[in-house]
C-alpha cells in the first residue's frame, strides 16, 4: 500500500529531478512485531526509493541483522540511515511524517549532492572538531520549530566525519524522552553532557558543539 497520495509523488518527482546529482542509499531497520511504526516507516521509504532512479532501498530486520544495526549505531527502530558517497551519520529514528517529511526530502537532496547551505562560518568552525560528537535532536511531528534543528544537525554531520546526528520522536520514544526530561521540543543532546531546548540560530548551536567537547572554551556567536 502506498503512503504518499499521487499529488505528493508528482511534487517529490519533480523537485528529486531537479535536485538530485549522485546516488544515495536509504539503510532501514525493521521487525515485524513489538514495532508499531515499523510497516509505515518501510512502506514510505518504498514509496520514495520508487520515485527516482538515484535511490535505492536496502532493509535489514533489527534482530536478524543485529551487527549491521551495531556498525552503524541502529539501537532502536524504526530507523533509517541516508548514504551518499559515504557514511554521513545521519539518522531518523521514528517515523519521519508530519512536518519532518519535508526535512527528509531535503536531507535526502543534500546527501545526494554531499554539501550544504550553512554559512561558511558554521563550516569553518566544524573543521576544529577532530573527536566523536553525537547530537540527539527530539521532535514530535506537529512541532513547527523542530525541522530546522534537524536540518541544521544533519547538515553538520555532512560537513563533518566526526559528528553523527539522529532526529528522534519524542512520541514514539516515551523512554528516551523520560530520560532526557524532554518536556518541551526540538529538544538537543549534545554527546550526554550538554543540552538545551529551542530552534538556536546556527552560530548557537556550533558554539553548543564546540562548549560540548571543550567545556573550558570562551562562547564566541561570530
């Protein structure tokens, strides 16, 4: 069964031919019980990876597949990790639908083309990170706010082989939300030692990664 209705497939079509330049690989991890989103999330994907030549679609079963899911840092589902011509770090945990499916696409777009649209400031600052950062963006799908931070973060872990960022739905994650005190989104988590709520223009949120990873540093918004 299709997810998309035929209008949105047109639309999507299109801006994928427009925008699209390489190749780019959607990695999903499902199971077939004790998941409640998990059809959905593989049928939409079926969906997209339908709609351009430039997609292709790979499906790994959480437990069958469980050191594929280890490599790549898949430890809940329904997830979806986007290729390009490497590994970029970027993840969907949750069912992207609602204001983040516009946020997929474009995402999808990026990782074909490997570059972004942040400011050559943001850039320049992001080469200074040499260590793991893992930035752990909450949303729930009717938050307005919560796309930009998702775009900002995945667009950072494209600039960056050291950053991994994960877009997670509060909703679908009730433990994950309890355990990081999500009472308002986008909620980030910056590598569990730093967090904060609010779309943060992106100066503030590189100048969060850098506090992250070097606590002592003097916050600088320029």
């Amino acid at each position: 069964m299709s997810i998309l209705k035929e209008k949105e497939k047109k639309f999507i079509i299109e801006k994928f031919s427009r925008n699209m330049e390489k190749d780019v690989k959607l990695v999903v991890f499902t199971q077939d019980f004790e998941c409640e989103y998990c059809a959905t999330n593989r049928e939409l994907m079926e969906d997209l990876a339908s709609l351009s030549d430039k997609i292709r679609l790979e499906v790994f079963d959480f437990e069958k597949d469980y050191e594929k899911a280890q490599r790549w840092g898949i430890d809940k589902i329904p997830a979806t990790a986007i290729f390009g011509t490497r590994e970029y770090g970027i993840r969907f945990f949750g069912l992207p639908m609602g204001y983040e499916f516009p946020a997929f696409i474009d995402t999808i777009i990026d990782v074909s083309k490997g570059a972004t649209k942040l400011q050559p400031t943001t850039k320049e600052k992001i080469k200074s990170v040499r260590e793991p950062v893992h930035i752990q963006v909450f949303v729930t799908p009717t938050c307005p706010y919560c796309p930009r931070v998702v775009r900002v973060a995945h667009q950072l872990a494209i600039e960056s082989e050291f950053i991994r960022a994960d877009m997670i739905d509060a909703i679908e994650f009730p433990q994950l939300a309890n355990k990081y005190d999500i009472m308002a989104v986008p909620k980030i988590v910056i590598n569990d030692v730093l967090s904060f709520e609010g779309a943060l223009p992106e100066p503030h949120f590189v100048e969060h990664i850098l506090l992250a990873i070097k606590p002592d540093r003097t916050i600088s918004y320029r």
